[in-house]
C-alpha cells in the first residue's frame, strides 16, 4: 500500500521522460533547499486551510474554546456533576427507622444537605417514601454475628436522587467507620490511624484534576484524526497523485502534512492555558505542559499518518486509530504516572522527579515516531523509485 502511493507517475525504470529520476531537472528541483521549504509551506498551508471544511472539527474546537473561555462560570455546573456533594441546596428529608439506629441518626444528621427523622414503624416510613414525605429511607437491623445492616431505599432517578445517593454514601461510611472503632477489640490487629481529614474546595480539584487534562488532551486525539482523514480523503479525491507529480519527494509531503496537523494541538492548548488564566486558573508551569502537549501531539499525529498510509479506506483506518488510541489509553494506566495526574502535577507546582522523566519520554517517544515514520516513508520511496 505505502509503495503504491509512494510510486511517481512514469517513474519506471524503462520509460524515461518526466518522471525519470536521473533527469537534470527533477535532481535539481530536489536539491534545492529553497524550493523544498517553499513547497512544504504550500502544502502546510493547504492543509489547515482545508481544515474550514471540516465542520465536526471547527465544532469540537469551537466546544472547547467556549469551555475554556468561560470556565470560571461552566465549572459550578460541572462540578454539582464531578461532586454533587458541593451544591448547596435545601436539605432532604431521610426515614431512618429499625434497629439501633442511634448511630445512625446523629450521623446523618450531621450532613448538611440531609435531616434525619426517627420512624419506630417501619411501615409508616415507607408509606411517608411513597407520598413523598421523606426523600429515602434507611432501614437499619443487626445481623446474627451484630453487624450493622442498612438497606437504603431511594428513588430510581434524578439529579436529586444522585445528591441524595452521595450524601448517604459519606453518612454510611462514616456510621462504618464508627463500627469498626467500636469493634475494635475484636480484631486480632489493631488498625492503623487515619490522617485528619482536610477540608478542600471541590472546584480546584475539578479544575486541575478533570477540565485541565480535558482541555489538554482533547486537540491531540482530534490533530491525530484530522490527519488520519485529511490524507484518507486525498487518496480518495485523487489530489495526492497531484502531489505525487511535484518535484517535491513523497517524504516532505509526509512532512508538511505531520507538523501542520501536530501545531494545532500546542496551539489550541496555549490559547486554553491563557484563557484559563484568565479566568483566574494559576498555571505552575505552562511551558512544560505545551511541551507534553506538543511531544503527545506529534507521536499521535505520526502515528495517524502511519495508519493512513497503511489502511486501504477511511472506515478501517479511523478503527485502527480508535482501536491504537484506546490500547494507549490502557498502557497509560501501567505507567508509574497516569498523563492526568502528569499535567495535574505540572500546573499545580507539585511535581516530582517522575514527572520530569515522564514528560522527558513522551518528548523522546514523539521524535522517534517523528524519526520512524520519515525513515520509513523514505526507505518505501527508494524502493518504489
């Protein structure tokens, strides 16, 4: 396949004319430096003006702008999703009725968003669930060894069913962490200590920890498929035999096509970061993350072009490039630093050595890719010749 769209019109060996390698003209044409800079300019330049056309892509781009732009006020909403728990509100009303339900009522009556009210029957609990009364019920009971057993009784759906749910969990993990203090002498190992808690804004762990790495990652995987379809959709139309026919060598078109669709991706996440500071994101080390931005973005880009250059037609060539995007996004998970938690560290000011390692190899996986896809491209062009 790559030698097929490699090979020059009339560039077989017994025909001569035009697309002869050994002619004067063509060796000078591709000696020249001049004219090579010029003409991958040119076919940069068409390659992000094409790029106009393509209206899911303006769209995304235009989706992230606008979240990026206003993040200050779409980070409240995202948040009550990220973190239900940190939407004020008026408190629900909770049925705690059964067994030894003490603990359980000043537990949950500690929460804010929830009031706890004491039922001795438990049918009349349920019946107030079913007028709506009461938002839940929890229904508390000993087991045979004295375990305490809660059966949580919530309605189906909602955004009010999911603040709800959310409240209860940390009331219930608190009644937990109270049993197993009680319980304590039971054990044949006394349990650890655990370090106070401390209080921190749902906001700045949304920020740094999802919208952040959204923003930052979000133009790599969309550069790596611009340029999985911008050359699939040439092989198609039939302009690459035009660029095929230019004295220009099949490499630099590779070239061109690579660095234009890799300088989106730093591009847009230098306009993210400016207009997060904006909206008053301090960002510890923007530098560093445009470099992440910018090696992640040229090893997905090189990548992208080796599967369209491989596959035979644009549906096999996005599910190899969706298939290869998910297999990293699995292997990520191995590596001693998930990339979140890389670009979550770099722009609080809290990394560490790892993280320096980890943005050193990204930087050096992207130029080797960079490197293999021209030294392959080259190699097929000089056999093809």
């Amino acid at each position: 396949m790559w030698r097929d769209l490699i090979r020059r019109p009339g560039s077989d060996r017994g025909r001569g004319g035009r697309g002869d390698r050994e002619g004067p003209g063509r060796r000078e044409l591709g000696r020249s430096d001049g004219s090579s800079v010029r003409s991958r300019w040119a076919i940069a330049r068409r390659e992000l003006g094409s790029l106009r056309s393509e209206k899911t892509i303006v769209l995304a781009i235009a989706i992230q702008l606008f979240i990026a732009a206003f993040s200050s006020f779409l980070v409240v909403g995202l948040v009550s999703l990220y973190d239900p728990s940190s939407v004020d509100g008026q408190e629900l009303d909770v049925a705690v009725t059964g067994e030894d339900t003490g603990r359980l009522l000043a537990t949950a009556n500690d929460r804010d968003g929830i009031d706890a009210r004491h039922y001795e029957d438990r049918e009349r609990a349920y019946a107030d669930y079913d007028r709506g009364v009461v938002a839940a019920v929890l229904d508390a009971s000993r087991d045979d060894d004295g375990r305490l057993v809660v059966s949580v009784t919530t309605p189906d759906e909602g955004l009010q069913t999911t603040v709800l749910i959310t409240e209860l969990r940390d009331s219930l993990e608190a009644v937990e962490h109270d049993e197993r203090q009680a319980n304590a002498d039971r054990l044949e190992n006394r349990p650890l200590p655990l370090p106070e808690e401390v209080e921190a804004s749902p906001y700045f762990g949304f920020t740094y920890t999802i919208l952040l790495p959204l923003l930052l990652f979000l133009p790599v995987f969309i550069s790596g498929s611009i340029a999985v379809d911008s050359l699939i959709e040439e092989r198609q139309r039939g302009t690459l035999e035009l660029l095929r026919v230019a004295p220009l060598p099949f490499v630099h078109v590779i070239d061109a096509k690579l660095l234009a669709t890799a300088a989106l991706a730093p591009i847009q996440a230098a306009a993210w970061l400016a207009l997060l500071w904006i909206n008053g994101t301090t960002i510890a080390n923007p530098g560093a993350l445009l470099a992440l931005v910018a090696a992640l973005s040229l090893l997905v880009v090189g990548f992208g072009l080796a599967v369209a250059l491989s596959a035979p037609d644009r549906r096999q060539s996005q599910l190899l490039y969706s298939v290869g995007m998910v297999a990293a996004l699995v292997v990520s998970a191995l590596l001693p630093e998930h990339p979140a938690n890389t670009v979550a560290k770099l722009a609080i000011g809290s990394e560490t050595a790892t993280t320096w390692l980890l943005l050193a190899a990204y930087s050096l996986a992207g130029i080797v890719a960079f490197a293999a896809l021209r030294a392959g491209v080259s190699r097929l062009e000089a056999d093809a010749l």
